[in-house]
C-alpha cells in the first residue's frame, strides 16, 4: 500500500509537471466562469436561463472534456513513457508491474476527481454569488459532482487499456476518443443496448438528485460500470505484465 502511494505522489507530480495540465485546468475554470456568463446575459432572453451553472457544465464536462483530457492522460503516462525509453527506468525499480500500472491508474482517477472538484467550487461560487442560487441547490450539485467520478472510472481503465496497443501517442489519443464517440453512437443509434453500454451513463447524477432515487436502478448500473472497469483493468494489467520494453 505505501509503495502504491508513493507511487500515486510521484506519477502526479511528473503529471502536473507538464505544462497543459495546469492549463487545462485553467481552462475547465474559463468553462465554467463563461457558461456562467453566459447564462447571465442571457437570462430571460428567449427562455434561456442557466441559472444553475453546475449543472448546466457537469453534462459537457462529463460527456466530452473529461474524456477527452483521459486520453491524454493515459497516452502521457503509459505511452509517452514507452516512446522516450523512460518506462525502461521504471520497471527495473523494486516495485511490482501491477503496483506501478495501479499507481498511473489513480493518478489519471486523482486528477479527474480535482477537476471536477475544480469545476463544482467554481461553478458553485457563481451561482450563489451573481444567481443567488439556494443552499439546496449548492448540495445538488455537490452530490452530482461527487457522483460523476463513478461512470468516469471505466473509460479511465478503457483509455489505459488502449495505450497498451499502442506505439505512441498520438495513436492512443486518437484511438480512445474515436472508441468512445463509436460506442457512445452505438448506444444512441441502438437504444436496446444502450442500458449496457457505460458511456451511457456519464449522465447518471440525474438519478441521484430528485424527489426520489431509483435504488434498483442505481444498483444495476452501479454493478454495470463496476463491471466494465474490473474488466478493462484486468485487460490492461495482463498486457501491462506481458510487454517487453
């Protein structure tokens, strides 16, 4: 457990350490400031209103920017380092294959979980402070937010998976985001599995807010997405194992 954590440290150091992280963190807040903005401006203006911005950002933050920077962050931190001959440094330390491939993995988890944390204090200051939006409204979004990190674990370990198929990358990048948009289009263009289907639910906070929570829908896609990540985990570690460097 301690080498895995100083393993998670050390992976989100050298993450940061890279320059468009921080940049996309920047970036995610001007999002979030200029929905906000946005919604203001445009407030009672042809029926538009974004009153409540946190939850006006959560479906595109979820839906497209997260995925997207998920991407990146596997292809930075398995395939990037299998370019540059830096991962040949890594797996001749001490420390099993397996810890080092979780430790990447709750990097990439870690970095999410403080974008979206990022994104829900931003979005929430701006809704309470030019909005006036309710406390009620604040804890909405709060256990939106928090619930959001849940459908964002599978395409994590998808993302990671496909960066062991790949040589750099580019290839990585290009394949998740396309592999994402084809099964996201075939869980639109063929509603009968769409149920099955994990991006499907990156919208699932909807259920958690509410007169009432769906418990037995909840469970299923719960038991759903855990599923799916326990999978693709297993799919990527076993490559993870059995690449040569």
């Amino acid at each position: 457990m301690n080498m895995i954590y100083a393993g998670v440290r050390n992976e989100f150091v050298k993450l940061l350490y890279l320059k468009k992280y921080k940049a996309l963190l920047v970036l995610l807040s001007l999002f979030c400031i200029g929905t906000g903005l946005a919604g203001h401006l445009a407030k009672g203006f042809i029926g538009l209103s974004l009153s409540n911005t946190p939850l006006a950002v959560l479906p595109v933050i979820t839906g497209f920017l997260l995925p997207l920077i998920i991407s990146l962050a596997a292809a930075d931190l398995f395939t990037a380092e299998q370019e540059n001959g830096s991962v040949k440094a890594i797996i001749t330390r001490p420390v099993s294959r397996i810890n080092i491939y979780t430790s990447k993995i709750l990097t990439i988890v870690l970095y999410v979980m403080l974008a979206l944390l990022l994104c829900l204090i931003i979005s929430s200051a701006w809704s309470v402070l030019v909005n006036g939006t309710s406390l009620m409204s604040v804890i909405e979004a709060v256990i939106s937010y928090t619930v959001s990190i849940i459908p964002m674990l599978p395409y994590v370990l998808f993302a990671v998976m496909i960066s062991q198929l790949c040589r750099n990358s580019s290839s990585t990048v290009m394949l998740s985001v396309f592999g994402y948009i084809a099964i996201t289009g075939v869980g639109i263009l063929m509603s009968g599995i769409s149920p099955i289907v994990f991006t499907s639910y990156t919208g699932w906070y909807k259920l958690f807010i509410g007169a009432a929570m769906p418990i037995t829908h909840i469970l299923s896609a719960t038991s759903l997405l855990a599923a799916y990540t326990l999978i693709f985990y297993a799919a990527g570690a076993w490559a993870f194992e059995k690449k040569e460097y």
